[in-house]
C-alpha cells in the first residue's frame, strides 16, 4: 500500500492505494533472457554447468520485502518434484504442444493441458 502521496513513471499514486506488482513482463523479458517462451534450465546455468542466481530472478521478492514461506516452498518445490520425477516419467499426447502462455491473476496459471504420467 502507498504509504504516501507518490509519483511513479508519471503515475500518481494516492496514499492508501494497494499495490500489487505483475512481475510477467520481467519474467518475460526478451532482452533479459535467451529464450523466454521457452523452458530453459540454461537460463540459469554457467558454462560449466552450476547454478547462477540472476539479477531477473526476483520469484520471492520484488523489493526490500521477501517472502516469509521461501525456505519451505523451495523445500516442498524439491520434495514434490524429485519425489513425481523419480517414480514417474511425464510426456504429452501425440499432437499435442505444451505453451508458456498462461493466464494472468493474483497469480499466473497455465491453461488447462493433458499430460501422461507412467509409473517407472
Ligand atoms: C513457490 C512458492 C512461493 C512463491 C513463488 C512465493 C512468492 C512470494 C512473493 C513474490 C511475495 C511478495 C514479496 C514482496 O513483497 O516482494 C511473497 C510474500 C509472502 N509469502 Fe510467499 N511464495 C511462495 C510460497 C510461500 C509459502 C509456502 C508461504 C508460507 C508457508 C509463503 C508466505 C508468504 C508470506 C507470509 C508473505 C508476505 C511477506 C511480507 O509481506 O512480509 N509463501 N511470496
């Protein structure tokens, strides 16, 4: 919320105004990342392979505030995602092509898609 009468870009904001910053357009960015429309572990990757945190990478915090679940949700996001890799393999229906695009609220959602997943 605006803590006082601010101007932004040429934007007046009243005080008392609630905010909520969309951060797609950064995720998104084409001059920031090679392939934004495209699953891409290389975007965070070095030549030799290792993790680098990008200046972009801004997924739990936009400011001096962060999010307070980020220790557990990266947790849960490990836990969940090595658990459903190790016991299964994912593919697509033939013909079927998987999108970026996605639908845009309090958070940003894919559009409904069919996936298989077979037990390994
Ligand atoms: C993938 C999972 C998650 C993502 C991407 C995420 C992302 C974010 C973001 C971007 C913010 C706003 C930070 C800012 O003001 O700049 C936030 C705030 C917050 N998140 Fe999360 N979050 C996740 C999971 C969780 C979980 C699991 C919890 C709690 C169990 C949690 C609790 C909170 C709280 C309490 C705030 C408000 C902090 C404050 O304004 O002082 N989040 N989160």
């Amino acid at each position: 919320m605006a803590a006082k009468d601010t101007t932004l870009a040429n934007y007046f904001i009243p005080k008392g105004t609630t905010l909520m910053p969309i951060l797609t357009s950064v995720l998104f960015d084409k001059t920031e990342w090679e392939t934004p429309d495209t699953f891409n572990p290389g975007h965070f990757l070095d030549a030799e392979g290792k993790f680098v945190k990008r200046e972009y990478t801004f997924v739990y915090s936009s400011g001096k505030r962060v999010c307070l679940g980020e220790g557990l949700a990266k947790m849960e996001l490990f836990l969940f995602f090595v658990g459903l890799l190790q016991k299964f393999s994912f593919s697509v229906p033939d013909g079927v092509e998987l999108s970026t695009e996605g639908v845009t609220g309090i958070t940003r959602v894919p559009h409904p898609f069919k996936v298989y997943a077979k037990a390994r």
